[in-house]
C-alpha cells in the first residue's frame, strides 16, 4: 500500500463535501470489484486509474484520494499505479455476518478539478469455518414404552460460512434402533431428526451412544461431530410397598422436639424415579396431628415437632403414604399408632375465688380474707396438690379437699406494716415435684386507732409586747400515723379564762396548720404568761384528741418611763429639805426613790443632777441609789434656799427619764442627826473589770459542765452491759432539778463601743408546771435583776438547785458590785414571800446599820435605809425602794451590796 496521509482540517473536508454533491451527476456508472476474505495485505483489488480514466502521471498531481474513514481502513489507493490494494485482512462473517452478499462503499475523490467517484468492493466468502453444534453432548431420556416411528428432534450445527460453504447434510453413526431423517427449512436450513425404527427395552440396554456428524459444501469439506446419549428410561408397573401396615410406638410427654419416633421403610422394584420413593401424611391425618409430628419425606423418619400433652390426647393416629416418581405415580400406604406416656410437666393452678383486699387492721385473728382453689391437670400422684404460706405473714391457711382458705392468725397493725407480700406455696407430688408461687398483696385499710401527738410535750411562744394583733406567735405541729381522714388534722383553742376573759379572745389558732396568731396587742405589766391549751382532733370516726400547752411569754419593752415615789410629786411644792450649814461634806440630804413598771434592764434605775439646779457644785446624786448627798462644807455664801433637780432614767432602748425637783433649804439651828459622813468624795474604789470576770467565769462553767457530762458519758458506756435492774448513772439526767435548768440560755448584750452592757441568763423548765427565771448582770451597776416569770412548786431539790444556781453567778461579780433583786408577789394581797433558797440576808450601807447603832426599820425620820427591791404583782413588775410600798403592796427587801 501508499504510504499513510495526515488527516486533513475539518473545513477542508467540508468543502469536498460540497464539490462531491455538486459533481455528483458528472461520474457515470458504477464500477464493483471483488476480493477474497482473508487476501494478504497489499492484494490488488483493481486498477482505479485505469477504470475511472484517469492518467497514471496526473495522479500526483491531481491528488488522487480515498474519501471515506471506511475505505482508508480496509483499503489504500497507489499513486505511482493507481491500483486499489488492501491495506488489512478482511474476514466477511465479521464484516456482513450470514448475509448472502457482502459489499462494501469505497470513495476515491480527486482534486484540480475536484471530483468524487464511488467504489464497490464485494467480499467473496471462503470455507474457513467448519460446522458445530451448540452443545457438544446431548442426552436424550426415552421411556421404555415409546412407541416404533416415534421421531426426536436433534439440534441443528452451526456454520458462519454462506453459500455452499455453510452445512450441506448430516449423518449418524450406526446403531441397531435409530434412523436419521433431515428435514430442509424454507431458509434452507437443515433440521436432523431421531427415528425410533425398533422399540427399546431398558433391561436389555439401558443406555445407546450415537454420534451426529454435519459436513458443509465447500471445498475441501469441513464437518462437526455432536455425541448423543440415550437413555431408556423404566415404566412406572410396580408401587412401593411398607414392610409393615400397621406401626405402634409409645413415648413419653415430655419428649423434646426433633427426638426421633421410628424411620419407616418403603420398598419399590423399579428403577429411577419409578423406584424412588417419597413419604408424606395421609389424607386421613388432621392438621392438629400434622402440627406435632414431623416426616422426612426422603427417608421416612418420624420426628416430634410440637409439644405432646397428655392431658390434650394420649393417642394419636398417623396415616402414611408412599408415593414414587413414576408416571402416573403409584403409592402404598400405612397406619402409625403413637401413644403418648403422662410426665409430671403441668404445674399446679392456685386459682382465687375471692379475696378481701384491702384488710381493716381491726380484723380479729381467725377471720377469713380470701378462698381460692388449686388443681393440676397431671394424674395420679402427679396431680396431688399441697398448698403452703410463707411464715412472715400474719395469715394462715386452712383446707378443705382442694378448696383453702386465707385467715389472718394475728392482729394486724396498719401503722407498722400497711403492706403484705403473702406468697402461696402450691406443691404437686410428682418426681421431681413442681411448684406454683402466687404473690398477694394485701394492704392494711387504716382504722381510726391513733390518737394525734404533738412533737413537743410543750411549746413556748415570745411575744413582744405592744405587738400588733395578727402577729405569728408559734406553729404548733401534730402528727397522725393514721391514714385518709383519719389523719386529716384539725387545731382548736381550747376552752379557759385568763383575767376573766376567754383565751380564743387573745389568741387564734389556723385550724389546718396549727399556726398561732395573737388577736390583740398584749401589756407585760398586764399579762406576763399566758398558758394557751391547744386541742388537735383528727377527722375519724369517732375523732380523737391530744392537747398540749403553748406558753405565751409577753416580752417586756420600755413603755413606762420611772415614777417618783420619794419625795411625793404633785401641784403644790413639797416641803423642803433642811440642811444645816455645819453638815459636812457627804451630808445625806435626802434620797430620790423611785420605780419602773417595766422589767428587767427596763427597769434598772440610774440618777443625775441636772445643771440646771441652783448650783450643781454643792450637791452629788449617786447614781445607782439615788441618795442626795452634799458635796462640799457649805458657805455662808450659799443661797439658802436651793433647787435640786435629778433626772431618773431607765436602761431602756431608748431610754425614759423622768424629773423631780427637791427644795433644799439651809439652815443654822436644823437638827442634826447623827450620820457619819459616807466616803462619797474618797471614791469607790475602782470597779475591777467585770467583762473579763464574766468570760472568765463562763469559760469555767463551760468547762466544769462538758467535764461533768464527759466523766457520766464514760460511765454511761461502760455500764451498758449491765443489767436491766441495775441503776444507771445516766438516769440523773433524768432529775426534774436537773432538767429544771436543763434550757439555760445565757444572752450578752454589747454597748455601741464593744463593751459589755449587760448579760441576760433565762432558765426555762422543760415541764409545763416549774417556773421560768431569768437573771440580768450589768458590768456598768452594782446591781443585778432577777425576774420570776410564772409560778412553780418549790420542791427542795429546786430550791437547793436554785441556791447552787445564785452561788455560781455569785462568782460573776464581787459583792459591792452585785445585788440580787428579791422580792416575789404572787397573786393578789398585800405580798407574797419569795421562794424559799431565793431569800437573801440584809447587807446594810454603812457601818451604823450593820453595828444596830444606825435607825432601822421605819425610824423617826420616817425613813429607812433605802434597798431596791424588784416587786411583782398581778397589775405589773417593777422596782422600787425598800422604804415604801410597791405597786402590789409588797414592802422591799434589803438589796445586796
């Protein structure tokens, strides 16, 4: 071939294109060559040149061409001999397949002029294939039976060759009961086909080997070959047949699925599918049957495939059948009698018939509370049923033949258990024996049978007074371990007087909530304790009641400011005090007694010379007594007629004061009597420091007690075996003098500077019936105050604990520091003496008193020495000197210097 062209631009292409259509009428005729598949490359097909009448040396120049991608694939043009040669190998059967005729299109185009010739070359076809069958072995199943002339059908070979070529005939190899007829197909095709020219006989030869031979028509012949299997197939005449007709088996109940009951056998004389033999149900056999049972189809095994029950069915019958493959089939049949064996697999049954659920807790021991009935469906001992209770419950069990009865054996208590688990125990007498467990529960139904309880034996409520009315006193809490209504709590106000009016009139109580409101404003000098009995029901049927006592402490406030007692105030001026001009310096003048309705450091006292008097140098107040005493010698200078104004004052927040002005005139011929001068401008001597005398001896009382309470743990622990009867040490914690100041509550109360201003000790009984105390000390006065706040026995042990109480805050202060204020009115009357071990020896102000040579008791003067005295009536508390009478009529008592 030419040698290979570059490809040309896609415009140029286009342009030829354009020309070939236009000179398309311009070539006349048409020139076909022909050329053998599978020529060489570079065989001439034709000489193109000399055929379109072109000149060999003008086909360089006019560029002679093939056209089309087609034609410069299979073929190539030679320019130096204008020959078409084949430029690659052709096979026609790839190219047209089994076409008749095979052409193919070839464009030579040239240039100057541009001019497009077609071509057409036609592949001749060669013998180079040889015929094949599509399955090189084939078999054929005849039956035994088939009839002379019976005709099989072969498959036809296959040749891409066309023509003479493809097959032209086909032959079989010779055998003593087949012929070979063809048939020819309008396409021409052959179509080979079996006769069957003697009958066949299975037992005599049971197989024949042919082979099929196909030969084409080209020269040199090719051929194929195809092996032929036949196999003589047996007639189904003999049915299978069971060695037995009748099978019998017994197995137990409780035989696990997929455990093997027997494997039938079948047998069947023929050969193949005739002989081959497949088991299955009868049509006599139930579904329920088929259920439970299960046969291989192949080897006749029975198998159990559900549960067996005896109690549903102890026998079963199975039909069989035994069918073979032949046709038409044949089959044989059988009868499979299985009888099932009782096990103990049935549980027993507890079965309620009734139940009393819940309980009342007030049902007696012996009552009935359910029935119920047991069964097992086993038989013989397996169906024997005991029943059982567990031990825990308050119930029993009593039986009557299958039929039982739950009664309770004791007496039931909701509030300790509301609930029971009881757990029936129902047991068979099978090997091993099987049980039923059936869990009840039983709830208590709550039965009105507990009365309310408060959480405390007493309550204790402080109200200030002057306190709004609806002020909160206290929540009184009850509780009720019934349930439901029964305890569904509801608070009330018992019924009482005090001060001849109702309690409700004071206070009300929430009835939902036991919260305790004030409903009026309550007066400390009118009411200092209310004791407020609160009732609490619960909402049973009938109710039930519990009552506790609330104490309603009324908190004193600075509401009086003091009242002058001495000298007696009023709208004419008193008489005046008569000084001689000869008394020395600490002359007692006069002394301002005076009291305080209030309580405590409310009512503690203190004195001051106002400079508004008529001359503040020549007079001194104490401050703590009252007593006015001169402090200088006096001068024939002085005013002869003097005003002496002293302001009282209370220890209140904010303090009260009240003004008294005292008329002193100076005198020469006045009597005198016979006073020493008090060492009032020496000075006392200097107040030790009381505030660390205080810490002091609270960290020593603090100390002994954890030390007391140490030592009696200790021996409380190591006597905890011992004995029920044996005495316990612990039991002294137990003494009412000991729980008498069990709830001691020491208060300090601190000056704006940080200094101790006084300390406020309250002792609270933990009974309802003792007495509360309470006890005041202040660093910056000689004095102390102790309050009594309601009434109480005065056993001798509480007098004798109440002695070691005063001894022991005796330690707080020295004695020219501290006085205990006693002094007790109780009730109505003219005075009331203090509790026994309360009372106090008199400690006189100078050394004439405590001589005898000083005037004692109400002397000339119509004075006394002045003590304070704390006086307590039904009408008020307060303070006052000993020299006059207080305000419940109880004359003062000799105070503690």
């Amino acid at each position: 071939g030419g040698p290979k062209k570059q490809p040309r631009p896609a415009w140029k292409w286009q342009v030829l294109s354009l020309f070939s259509l236009c000179g398309w009428g311009w070539v006349s005729g048409q020139i076909r060559y022909s050329v053998v598949e599978e020529s060489e490359v570079g065989t001439v097909v034709g000489n193109v040149a000399q055929d379109l009448g072109l000149k060999v040396d003008e086909l360089s120049g006019r560029r002679l061409r093939l056209g089309s991608e087609e034609s410069l694939r299979y073929f190539a043009v030679r320019l130096d001999s204008g020959a078409l040669v084949v430029s690659e190998q052709l096979d026609r059967e790839r190219l047209c397949g089994a076409a008749a005729s095979c052409v193919l299109s070839v464009q030579v185009v040239t240039e100057n002029p541009l001019e497009l010739f077609r071509l057409e070359v036609e592949i001749l076809d060669l013998n180079d294939n040889s015929p094949s069958f599509p399955t090189a072995h084939c078999t054929l199943r005849i039956s035994e039976s088939a009839t002379v002339a019976a005709r099989f059908p072969l498959e036809s070979a296959q040749d891409p060759d066309v023509g003479t070529n493809a097959v032209g005939s086909y032959e079989l190899s010779p055998n003593s009961h087949f012929s070979l007829d063809v048939k020819q197909l309008k396409d021409g095709k052959l179509f080979p086909e079996l006769v069957l020219e003697r009958a066949l006989d299975r037992e005599e030869q049971p197989e024949l080997q042919l082979v099929l031979t196909a030969v084409d028509g080209g020269s040199p012949a090719r051929s194929g070959t195809a092996q032929i299997t036949v196999l003589v197939l047996d007639s189904n005449d003999n049915a299978p047949s069971f060695d037995r007709t009748v099978y019998k088996v017994r197995v137990p109940e409780n035989t696990p699925a997929g455990a093997l009951l027997l494997r039938l056998n079948a047998s069947d004389p023929d050969e193949g599918p005739n002989g081959e033999t497949q088991f299955s149900f009868g049509v006599h056999t139930p579904d329920s049957v088929r259920r439970l049972f299960a046969l291989d189809p192949r080897s006749g095994e029975v198998q159990v495939s559900g549960a067996l029950d005896f109690e549903e069915s102890p026998f079963y019958e199975i039909h069989v059948r035994a069918r073979d493959g032949g046709v038409p089939e044949m089959e044989g049949h059988c009868v499979l009698q299985v009888e099932v064996e009782d096990a103990n697999d049935n549980p027993p049954e507890v079965l309620l018939t009734s139940l009393l659920n819940p309980v009342p807790e007030d049902t007696p021991p012996g009552t009935v509370v359910g029935l119920f009935n047991v069964r097992d469906r086993d038989s013989g001992a397996n169906g024997d049923v005991s029943l059982e209770i567990s031990p825990n419950a308050p119930f029993a069990i009593r039986s009557l033949q299958n039929h039982y009865s739950l009664v309770t054996r004791e007496s039931l208590d909701r509030e300790t258990t509301p609930q029971y688990a009881v757990e029936l125990i129902a047991r068979d007498g099978g090997s091993p024996a099987l049980t039923t467990r059936l869990r009840l529960l039983l709830n208590i139904s709550d039965v009105n049978d507990n009365p309310p309880r408060f959480s405390q034996p007493s309550y204790d409520a402080f109200l200030p007074e002057n306190n709004p009315p609806g002020s909160l006193l206290c929540t009184v809490s009850a509780s009720d371990p019934d349930d439901g209504d029964n305890s569904r709590l509801v608070y009330s106000i018992e019924g009482g007087h005090t001060q001849g009016a109702p309690t409700s009139s004071f206070v009300h109580i929430d009835p939902d909530n036991g919260d305790l409101y004030a409903q009026r404003t309550f007066d400390f000098e009118l009411v200092q304790v209310l004791p407020v009995t609160v009732a609490v029901r619960d909402s049973g049927s009938p109710p039930l009641c519990a009552n506790v006592t609330v104490y309603v402490f009324v908190l004193d406030q600075n509401d009086h400011p003091p009242a002058v007692l001495h000298p007696a105030g009023g709208s004419d001026l008193p008489a005046p005090q008569r000084v001689p001009l000869s008394a020395p310096p600490g002359y007692l003048v006069t002394k301002v007694s005076a009291v305080d309705a209030d309580a405590g450091h409310n009512a503690w006292l203190s004195y001051r010379l106002l400079p508004q008097s008529t001359d503040p140098s020549l007079f001194r107040v104490a401050p703590y007594t009252g007593e006015v005493r001169t402090a200088r010698a006096l001068r024939d200078t002085d005013v002869a007629a003097q005003q002496v104004l002293v302001l009282v004052q209370d220890n209140g927040d904010p303090p009260l004061s009240t003004t008294v002005t005292i008329a002193v005139a100076l005198e020469e011929a006045a009597a005198e009597e016979n006073y020493k001068p008090r060492d009032f401008l020496a000075g006392a001597k200097e107040k030790p420091d009381l505030t660390l005398y205080l810490i002091i001896a609270l960290a020593a009382m603090s100390t002994v007690a954890l030390a007391t309470f140490t030592v009696l743990a200790a021996r409380c622990l190591r006597r905890r075996g011992s004995a029920a009867g044996s005495p316990c040490c612990c039991w002294l914690s137990e003494s009412p003098s000991r729980d008498f100041f069990k709830h001691s509550s020491p208060k300090l109360q601190l000056s704006s500077d940080g200094t101790l201003k006084y300390m406020e000790v309250t002792l609270r009984p933990t009974d309802s019936q003792t007495q509360c105390y309470r006890t005041c000390f202040s660093p910056g006065s000689d004095r102390s105050d102790f309050t009594f706040m309601r009434p109480c026995p005065a056993p001798g042990t509480l007098a004798r604990e109440t002695d070691a109480f005063l001894s022991a805050t005796g330690t707080l202060q020295n004695p020219s520091q501290v006085r205990a204020c006693e002094g007790l009115s109780l009730g109505e009357g003219d005075g009331g003496a203090a509790p026994q071990g309360l009372r106090g020896a008199p400690h006189w102000d100078s050394p004439e008193d405590r001589s005898g040579t000083g005037t004692r008791g109400w002397g000339a003067g119509g004075q006394r020495r002045r003590h304070e005295a704390s006086l307590f009536s039904s009408t008020g508390v307060g303070r006052a000197a000993a020299g006059g009478r207080g305000a419940g009529g109880a004359r003062g008592r000799p105070r503690r210097r």
